[in-house]
C-alpha cells in the first residue's frame, strides 16, 4: 500500500493538510488570475489595433 492508508490520510497530508492545499489554492488563483489578465490585455491590445486600421494608420 502507499504512502497514505485511506482518503482521509491524504487529505489531511500528515497534519499538514491545511497548508498544503492552500498552496494548491493560492497557486491556482494566482494563475488564474494571470491568465484572465492576459485575455483582458489581448482584447485591449485587438481593439487598439482595429481602431489604428480603421483610422489607416496600419
């Protein structure tokens, strides 16, 4: 059997359980929130790009 006897065990990691998962959870909101912030900067950037064709700057 591996290193965890049940379930439960894993989640709890030990004890350490709490800490462990709220790293998990900071790092996926972190990158989360990276990517929505690129998306939000793509459509910026296309916008600008369109209006400077529009405009026949490009």
């Amino acid at each position: 059997m591996g290193y965890f006897e049940t379930f439960t065990d894993f989640i709890r990691m030990g004890r350490h359980g709490v800490y462990v998962w709220s790293v998990y959870g900071i790092a996926i909101i972190v990158i989360a929130s990276h990517l929505v912030s690129l998306a939000m900067q793509k459509r910026r950037v296309l916008k600008e790009f369109r209006k400077m064709k529009k405009r026949g700057v490009l």
